[in-house]
C-alpha cells in the first residue's frame, strides 16, 4: 500500500459511510479542512 506524505493532497477515494452511504473524499472539495477517521476492527 502506497503510504501519503503528512500535509499533502489525499489521493481521491470513495467509501462506505456508518449509515451505508458511498462518500467520496471529492464531495469536500473546497472545503478548509477534512479529517479522516479509519476505525479499526469493526464490521
């Protein structure tokens, strides 16, 4: 897995949200600041 360099632009993706919805990292685009949360474990 390629790894992402701290303070650099996040490479676009789309995932599944808690509620079953598809959120892409571009649908916050223009947006000041986005923070991303990867739990771990969790089904």
């Amino acid at each position: 897995m390629a790894s992402v360099e701290l303070n650099s632009q996040a490479p676009p993706f789309t995932l599944e949200s808690y509620q079953g919805e598809s959120v892409s990292l571009t649908d916050f685009q223009g947006q000041q600041n986005v923070l991303l949360v990867f739990n771990r474990g969790f089904i």
